[in-house]
C-alpha cells in the first residue's frame, strides 16, 4: 500500500471497536474537524494507520473535534 498525502500530519480517533470486529474512526488530515468517519475490519484498520503514519488524536484534539461536532449539530456554525 502506500502513504496517503506523505507530507501531511494524519490522525485517528477510534469512536469505537464493534462486536462484529470493525472499527469505526474518525481520520483527518492537517485539522481534527476537517474528518471523515471511517469503518474498517480491525486488521484492515492496523494497515490504514501503519501506512499513512498517524498519530491518534491529542485531547485538545479532541476537544476542538467536540466543541466543532456541537455547534454543527446545533446550527451554531
């Protein structure tokens, strides 16, 4: 496989593991709210991440991620 957008910062927030074995994730490129929500079978989910390098979300991370998520869903945007 190869590496999605090299020269960019990547990075992963797992929303959760599945019974089924899927993992369903945030995955952002540059910014934690400019994200897309993923669902990979779990050892497809390992290779994702072990080929584009990422980093999991950071707490401000995920913070902002929230604090973005609540003023779409509220139409504060």
């Amino acid at each position: 496989m190869y590496e999605l957008m090299p020269n960019e910062k990547k990075f992963v927030q797992i929303i959760e593991i599945k019974n089924n074995g899927f993992v369903e994730f945030n995955f952002a490129v540059g910014e934690a709210v400019m994200n897309v929500e993923l669902l990979l079978p779990y050892k497809a989910f390992i290779e994702f991440c072990q080929n584009n390098r990422v980093s999991f979300f950071t707490k401000a991370q995920d913070k902002e991620l929230l604090l973005d998520n609540e003023n779409w869903k509220y139409g504060l945007n």
